[in-house]
C-alpha cells in the first residue's frame, strides 16, 4: 500500500494542502499514549491500524485551554465497549462504521446512549463507505456528533472537529455539574433543617461546602465564637487534627486577613483559593467557615455555594431560634417549679436537683438521650398541683389528719389538669410525670393505683429520685435522714413503692447521685455515699 492510499484510508485527504507531511514508526504501539496529569480522553475505534497511528500523528501536539489528549485504541465494536465501560470520562469518540460488521459503528452508538446511558461523550463518525450509511439516514437516526467521510476530513478539519466537540463536552460537563450541585443544595436544604445539635449541624454544612466547592484536595473548617476567639470543631483535609484549636493559630497571612475581614462584617469571600463566610448568630452564637483548595474554586460553583450559604443561614438561624425557645421552656419550667416549692417553704434547688436526677437515672436505665433530656426537663414539674393546695395544709408542720391527706393527694390530679392540654412533647411529659409520680410499683400508690409498667417509665424514675431526694433534705414536718436510712428506704420499697430495676440501678450509682445533691445543698452538708454500703 502507497502512503497515498495509507492516508485516505486514514481519513487524511492528500490533496489538502494542509494535510502533513509526516512519516511514522508502523512498530509503534498504538494502544495507549502516555497521559498528562490533566488531559482530555479521546477514544479511536477503527480496525485498521494505520487509521491509529496516523490519527495519534495528527494530534499528537493537540491542546485545548492548556491541556493535551490521552488518545485511546480500540480495533473492534466490542472491544470498545470495554474501553468506555472502563473510561466513563472520555470526551470524544472518533468512530468508524464498518468494522467486524457493517454497522459496528452504529451498534456501539446505541450501546452508549442507551445502554451505557452516556448523553455525554461526543461522537464523531468517520467512515470510508459513506455508501454503506448514509449522512441523512445516520443522523437522523442516531444520537451522533458529527459525520464525516475520511476523505474530506483533513487534519485542519480533524483539528477543528476535535476541538468544537471537546468545548460541547466541556459545556455539557459543566450544566451537569452545576446541576447535580443544584441538586445538592435542594437535597442537603432538607438536613439543614433536621440537624439538631450546633455540631451537629457545623459538620454537615463543612461536608456539604467541600462538596460544593468540587476542587481537588479540597480542605476545610468551621468554627464557632468562644468568648470572642473562633474555636475550631469540626475540620477536614490538612484541617482534621486541628479541632479545638484557635482560627487565629492555624490559618496565617492572607487567607487569616480575609477570615478576619469576614468575622468583622458577618459576611463572605472568594479569594485566591478560598471561600470564607461568617454568619452572625442571633444569640451571640457565630459561626465560621473556611474551604480552601490546592486548584482553587470553580467559578461556576461560586453561585451555588452562595446560594447554599443562604439556606444555611437560614437555618442557623432557626436552630438557634429552636434552641432559644426550648431554653425558654426550660427557665419557666424551673420557675414554676420554684413557685410552687417556695409556696410549700422548701428549697427551690429540690426541683433543680430532681430533674438533674431523673435525667442521669433515665440514662443509666437505658432509655435514649433524648428521651433522658425531656425527662431533665419535665421532673421538676412533678408537683405543680400543689398550687392548689391551701398553704395551711400545704405547710403544717406536724402530721396530717386524714381529710387533709386526701385533700393533698389531689395535687396530682391538679397538676394534670393543668399541663395536659398542651400538644408539646415536653408539657405533655411534665403532665404524666406530674399525674402518676405518687403511683406504686404494687398498686398500692394515688390516683388511679396503677400497677407495675402500666406507670409510665418517667414517673417510676421521678418517684424514686424525687423521694431520694425528699428523705435525704430537711423538710418543715420533718429533719433530714442519713444516707444509711435513706439507703434502707429505698430497698423497702424496691418491690412495693419502686420499680425495683430502678432501685438497683440507682443503687449501683449511688455516688453520682449523692453528687448532684452535694453540688447544689440546702443546709447542712450531706453524709458522702461511700461512707454507706449500697
């Protein structure tokens, strides 16, 4: 064969007089040509070997905004297959039709976009036998680039092909980047709102930012004001071992001007290869976050990433909304709490240290950190009721006749009445509590004389901390007990009066309990628990 015949067979017209005059070494290995770190995937798929070789020729100094061609091989219909089942990322497919059968070509057209499902990579059909599949028909029928006969297809117009469909699939790429990013922030929009812990919700903003940001070795942080430093407390990349440290100490120069620019305006930056953002909380709660990354920031992602930020802040700003109204929850619940305690002349810190009590027993006892934190918060409504008590009854300082015992246990019931109309989890638990911590493991307790687990677990636990609490303090009808009687009540009434579960568990940490009534005392100075044998 003349080289003449070589380069029509090549798609290289010789009568252009742009068409190089090249020769090359046939012994070449024409299957793969060594990759640059950053490089455009391009796939040959021809069964003639020259077609190869002349091709690699023709674009082996090719560059598109700066970068050059990984050129791949494939002899075969079928073999191709393989090579873009294993190189998702190809941008351009220079195809022949007939190959090992007449319509190789548009076989592997369709096993792409149908089967493969790649609306991506840019096909230009390149055929010697126009005849044999007809522009018209091919193009109508197949989701092709471009169709061109190797005879016309010079290697100015190979240059100009390569080059239009590599920036179609640059264009493509990036809609589809920014819209899988769009995607991102409308999904994580959803976790913004149901991340429920400041650290919580610091961390998955951080990982939803890198994601956004899309660079490569991307790093990040973010950071929350602490007596006005910023404290890292949650980091990724070279930032990961930096948690619980100063923003200050680890981010130096002009990265650290920008982050200081931010902190000072409660706002946000792009820089070099930085995205800085502040956002000001409502409560003195400020948060920071830092993304920096060794390429830089795509500009195209910088829309999105703004667009997140402000669904972030949002969000921020309904956490620590939730956060201010629970807390608020919290200080009326302790006050009426203490109302109702200083009403009865006995020490507001009895509620303060039942809730601290039935909140670390609802721990030990296995039920879950959020149910131990409504717990904490409802038991120091345990006997709101007593509002309705008349002061004589309430504070008469020697026993109790029988009608004013029945006048006294009707505070549970009180209480219920006033707490069980909220709809709040936490009002509805306080009313429970209040309505059932006088019930008895055996029955034999008030109002409704509930037996065993038809008492709900937060009364069992009230009941049992709150008369801890009760026998151990000083009361107006009554002196405290040591913690050696106190230990002998409990374990009568494992059985009777409690859930003897409960008993064994608070037994078993009988210091820790001691603790918390040591940590916030009445009067006298409680006897320590291991001075008494649980």
């Amino acid at each position: 064969m003349d080289k003449e015949t070589e380069m029509i067979r090549a798609g290289i017209d010789p009568r252009s007089t742009d068409s190089l005059n090249l020769t090359w070494d046939m012994t070449a290995n024409p299957v793969e040509s060594a990759a640059p770190s950053k490089i455009w995937k391009l796939l040959i798929v021809d069964d003639e070997e020259e077609v190869h070789t002349l091709t690699r020729l023709v674009l082996r100094n090719f560059e598109f905004e700066g970068s050059g061609l990984h050129l791949l091989s494939s002899y075969s219909g079928v073999g191709a297959r393989q090579v873009l089942r294993d190189n998702p990322d190809i941008a351009v497919v220079l195809l022949d039709v007939v190959m090992e059968r007449e319509d190789s070509g548009l076989r592997l057209v369709k096993y792409i976009r149908e089967e493969l499902g790649n609306n991506m990579v840019r096909i230009i059909l390149r055929t010697g036998q126009p005849g044999q599949a007809p522009e018209h028909e091919v193009v109508a029928r197949y989701d092709i680039n471009d169709y061109k006969a190797k005879t016309e297809l010079t290697s100015r117009k190979l240059f100009t092909s390569v080059t239009s469909a590599l920036r179609s699939w640059r264009d493509l790429r990036t809609i589809d980047k920014s819209r899988q990013g769009l995607r991102r922030v409308i999904e994580a929009g959803h976790a913004l709102f149901n991340w429920q812990s400041g650290s919580q919700f610091a961390a998955g903003v951080l990982d939803q930012l890198v994601g956004l940001a899309a660079g490569e070795g991307m790093n990040g942080l973010v950071a929350f004001r602490d007596d006005g430093d910023f404290i890292i407390s949650h980091g990724v990349g070279k930032f990961a071992p930096m948690e619980g440290r100063r923003v200050g100490d680890v981010v130096p120069g002009n990265t650290g001007a920008m982050v200081t620019k931010a902190k000072r305006h409660g706002s946000d930056f792009f820089f070099n290869n930085s995205f800085v953002s502040c956002i000001r909380g409502d409560y003195g709660q400020d948060i920071l976050f830092l993304v920096r990354g060794d390429a830089g920031i795509p500009h195209m992602d910088r829309d999105l990433v703004r667009l997140f930020m402000g669904n972030v802040a949002m969000a921020f700003h309904n956490l620590n909304l939730g956060h201010e109204i629970i807390a608020t929850q919290k200080e009326i619940i302790h006050t009426l709490g203490e109302v109702v305690e200083t009403r009865s002349k006995e020490t507001a810190n009895h509620v303060l240290r039942v809730g601290k009590m039935a909140g670390l027993l609802a721990r030990q006892a296995g039920l879950s950190e959020e149910e131990a934190t409504i717990l904490r918060m409802a038991a120091p409504m345990h006997d709101v009721g007593k509002v309705g008590i008349p002061d004589a009854v309430l504070n008469k300082p020697g026993p109790l006749d029988a009608d004013e015992y029945d006048l006294i246990k009707t505070h549970t019931s009180i209480g219920w009445e006033i707490l069980r109309k909220s709809k709040r989890r936490l009002m509805r638990s306080a009313a429970i509590v209040a309505h059932q911590h006088h019930e008895h493991w055996d029955g034999g307790g008030y109002p409704a004389g509930l037996v065993g687990e038809e008492i709900h677990i937060f009364a069992r636990i009230t009941a049992l901390v709150d008369v801890f609490d009760a026998v151990i303090n000083r009361r107006v009808y009554r002196q405290a007990k040591d913690l050696s009687e106190v230990v002998t009540i409990l374990r009568d009434g494992r059985g009777t009066h409690f859930d003897p579960d409960l008993v064994d568990v608070f037994l078993a940490h009988l210091t820790e309990f001691t603790a918390i009534v040591q940590a916030h005392p009445d009067q006298a100075p409680l006897q320590k628990a291991d001075q008494v044998r649980a």
